[in-house]
C-alpha cells in the first residue's frame, strides 16, 4: 500500500486540463483526509467528471498533480488503478448477465475464488437491496438498481478510495435516498469517498467537505455549515403577481435579513434568506406582507440550493439569461446548455 504518512488520501494540487480551448480546469487545489467525504459540487460543465478522470488515472493532467493513497495518478497509475476497483460513472455492466453474474466475473477480475467470488457477490447483493433481482438480467433493472448495481460492482474488491461521480443524478427521490444510504454505510466503513454532484443538498447530506467548482476553478470550500451561513440559511420565496407591487413587497420584507432580499423582475419572484429562523420567518413573512396588502402566490420556504450559493458567492444567478448583462464568468452558460446550444 502507499499512505503518503500525511492522513491525506487524496491531494490535488494546481491541477490544469484543457480541451482545445477549453480551459475545464484552470488550477484546482484540493485535500481529502482519509476516510472522510469530499463533496465536489458545481453546475454542468464545472469540471468535476474531468477532475475524477484524471484522479482515476484515465484522463492526463496538463499541469498540477495528484495524488491518490501516496500514489501520483500519472507516474504510478498502475498503482493506482489497482487501488480503486471500478471507478467512475459507468463500470462494466453487462446488460445480458444476471446481476449476480455481473459481481462473480468482477470478483474473478481481481482473482478471488470462485467461492469467494460468490459469496462476495452474494454479500453485496443484500446489502444493496438486489437479492430479490439476484437472478435476473441487469437489463430489467429499474434505473435506482442499475445504479447500485455500478457501486457494488465497484465495491467489489474492496477498494480503500472511492470516486463517485453523479451517484444520484437522474434518479426520482426514492432512489436518491436509497443511494444516500448505501453511500453512508460505505463512508461508516471507512472509506474515502471523492463525490461529485450538482445538488448542494445531496453534499450536505453526505460530505464532510465541501468543495464549489465553477468552470475549472474552485470559488469556495468548507463544510456544509459554512458554505449555507455564506448564503444565509433557509430561503423564503414568493411570486408577486402584480409587478407594480413588487417594490412594496420587497419594502415590507426587507427588515427581515441582513441581507437585501432577491428580486427577479422578470417573473416577480422574490426570495429572502431567514438564517434559521424556519416557519417563524415565514409566518412573520405572510403577516409583513398582509399588513402591506401585497398578494402573492406560490409561497415556499426551502433550503438554499446551489443557486443560491452561485447568488451569494459570486453575485449572480447561476441561471441568467443570455441578454443580461454581467461578467461573463456566468453568463448564460446554463441558459444556452438548456436552449440546446
Ligand atoms: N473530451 C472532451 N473534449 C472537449 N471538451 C471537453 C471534454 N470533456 C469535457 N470537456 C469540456 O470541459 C468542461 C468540463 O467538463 P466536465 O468535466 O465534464 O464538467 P462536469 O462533469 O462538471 O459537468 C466542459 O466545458 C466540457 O464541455
Ligand atoms: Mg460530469
């Protein structure tokens, strides 16, 4: 085994790639202590699958390095390889083979016993939810299971370092929690786990560590804690139907944070960070704005997504449209993705 003897895992320093002119990581500098979770977050086309590409040895740096259990991803890949099992977003499913075969033939890859290899199958397989399926071909699986299918399949051989990337994306909220779950009892375990996702709450849920990407650089990093008292706690949000009242009702809200609430003039949603205030905030919300004989509609109080981390970290919506004006740091990316562009 390697251990580097500093606690640290995985170390990322100054890492750089480029696609022809696109610049997907522009020096990223990151740690993750052993056993601990890393929540690597940032909207599409932050850099994150890149950042696991070359942590997982199959993609080459431009510049920077990084190293996984003491093991440099470029000059000892093989090394590094060996320590991981399957990693990244797809491992070697196939599609015509029982899910239990799936997990046998990986457990004969990495040179266990034919009877070691079944029961290792067997053992995850109950741990995650399959053993109903066992028998089945992986085809019939449910979008949730194919998904558990791909962790166990990279749990397979043990591997002391994990990189997931997306884990949840796609899936509805029931296979979401069941992914939750099974990735707490890995991290309980004692695995180290590089996480990638565009969901704050998913981080929050999971990571120790947080750590904002936003195309190729890092724009914050901490715990989950610190990254929301950035952005000020719960959010309170309502759409004001008649826009010639909009400016009242930010007026009859405004006392209510530190902050200045957000105002889409567009679709007359305002949105108000509460700290932690919860339901509290929200009922003196309601009576602020009756007492101004504001209407409004669709009244909601959420947890800060990672919109609103975008909003108070950089100043601007992660969505805008194309037209406004602004740095062009956020201009439009997600808008243009969404249009198709
Ligand atoms: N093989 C590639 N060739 C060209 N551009 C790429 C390639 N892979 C990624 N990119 C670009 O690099 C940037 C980062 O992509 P990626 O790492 O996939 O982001 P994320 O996983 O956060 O969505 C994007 O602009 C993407 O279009
Ligand atoms: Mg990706």
């Amino acid at each position: 085994m390697g251990g580097n003897g500093t606690g640290q895992s995985i170390l990322v320093e100054g890492l750089e790639k480029r696609f022809g002119d696109v610049h997907a990581l522009r020096g990223i500098d990151f740690a993750v202590p052993r056993g601990s979770v890393l929540g690597l977050l940032g909207p599409n086309g932050a850099g994150k699958t890149t950042a696991v590409r070359i942590l997982t040895t199959l993609l080459t740096p431009d510049g920077g390095r990084a190293v996984v259990e003491g093991f440099d991803v470029v000059r000892d890949a093989a090394a590094v390889r060996r320590l991981l099992g399957l990693a990244g977003q797809s491992a070697a499913i196939q599609e015509e083979l029982t899910g239990r075969e799936n997990l046998e033939i990986i457990g004969r890859l990495y040179h266990l016993g034919r009877a070691e290899a079944g029961r290792r199958a067997d053992e995850l397989l109950e741990r995650f939810d399959l053993a109903p399926a066992a028998h089945r071909p992986a085809k019939t699986y449910s979008g949730g299971m194919q998904r558990r299918l791909d962790l166990a399949a990279s749990l397979v051989a043990h591997p002391a370092v994990l990189f997931l990337d997306e884990p949840t994306t796609g899936l509805d909220p029931r296979g979401r929690s069941g992914m939750w779950e099974v990735i707490r009892e890995l991290v309980a375990q004692g695995t180290t786990l590089l996480l990638t996702t565009q969901y704050l709450e998913e981080a929050d849920e999971l990571a120790d560590q947080i750590v904002v990407i936003d195309q190729g650089a890092v724009i914050a990093a901490g715990t989950s804690e610190q990254l929301k008292s950035k952005v000020g706690g719960d959010v309170v949000e309502f759409t004001v139907p008649d826009a010639s009242r909009l400016g009242d009702a930010v007026a009859a809200v405004a006392g209510l944070t530190d902050g200045d609430p957000f105002t889409d003039q567009e679709t007359g949603k305002v949105s108000v960070s509460i700290g932690d205030r919860g339901s509290e905030a929200l009922i003196e919300v309601v009576r602020r704005l009756d007492a101004a004989a504001v209407e409004i509609a669709g009244l909601s109080l959420r947890r800060p997504s990672l919109d609103d981390v975008f909003l108070a970290l950089t100043g601007h919506a992660a969505e805008e449209s194309a037209a406004t004006p602004g740095p062009p740091r956020r201009r439009g990316r997600r808008a243009r993705q969404e249009a198709g562009a």
